[in-house]
C-alpha cells in the first residue's frame, strides 16, 4: 500500500486524523523530512519528539492510498463518513459547524447529495470538495451534484 504525502506548514499543528494516527497511537506522528534541492524529500522519519528549530524540517501528515471502490449506495454513504474525518476543517463540531452531508440519488455515474446544518465554507464550496473526494475515492463517478439548488443557500434561514 503506497503512501501519499500531504505538506503543513511548520508553524501549524498538525492534526491526525488519518489511517497512519490509528495504526500508531503511541506516537506524536509528526514526519520529519529534510528538503532536497530539487524540492523532494528524503529522511522521512516518525518521530515522538519535538522537531528543533535548528533543521529545515517540513510537516507531513501521512496517509494511506486507498484503492479505488465500486460505484454503490453503500461505498458512496462510506466514503461521505470517511471524508467527514479527511475534510475535517468542514465538519468540525467543536467549532459549531453543524452541517450535514447525505446521499440522495444515485443515478448510474451522478450522485446527487442533500445538504442540511451550516458550514464555515460556503455550501458549493463543500459540494465542490465533496465531490473531488468521492471522484477521487470511486472513479465511476462522474459528477456530483446538489439535489435542489435552493440547499445551496447560505442565508441563516435555511439552516
């Protein structure tokens, strides 16, 4: 199984909700890496220590590549759970973000999602991000889209 890496900057705190934190919960699950000159990285390393100051060292949050799924109901309702832990910075309750992502209509390759709650992005920005993910996660999909238009309001009246 590949791993994909995914850069933060140094002076944000990484947050791990990924495959990787769940296989190693023992340690920080900080990545340190030094930065070659034509821009890669080498000396990947996990670390449960603090990162000096002292090295050029970059954050990298680890996670697995999953292989592609198959086009049904039940992995599209997986994948939209799956993405509430990877697009965390969309469904984030801690911070009040109420809102909801549910599968409506699946239509041969077209998925139709039904929007509820409020986010902190703009709803289309969130059908937008949704729909790469689930591209990303089950390539039969085509488009994704919203199962009325009128869910694509940001007006506190349609919370």
């Amino acid at each position: 199984m590949a791993l994909k890496l995914q850069h933060l900057s140094s002076s944000s705190t990484p947050k791990f909700t990924t495959f990787a934190s769940q296989l190693l919960p023992n340690f920080q699950n900080v990545v340190c890496a030094s930065k070659l000159k034509n821009g890669g990285i080498t000396n990947l390393r996990l670390s449960s220590s603090r990162i000096r100051k002292k090295r050029t060292t970059y954050l990298c949050r680890i996670s697995a590549s999953l292989s592609p799924l198959d086009l049904t109901e039940d992995n599209i309702i997986q994948v939209l759970e799956d993405a509430k832990a990877e697009l965390a910075q969309l469904f984030d309750t801690s911070v009040g973000i109420t809102g909801k992502a549910e599968l409506a209509e699946v239509d041969g390759p077209y998925v139709k999602l039904r929007l509820s709650g409020k986010f902190w992005h703009t709803r289309s920005t969130v059908v937008a991000r949704l729909g790469n993910y689930l591209k990303q996660r089950i390539p039969e999909i085509l488009e994704v889209d919203i199962e009325d238009e009128k869910q694509l309001d940001d007006s506190p009246a349609n919370f």
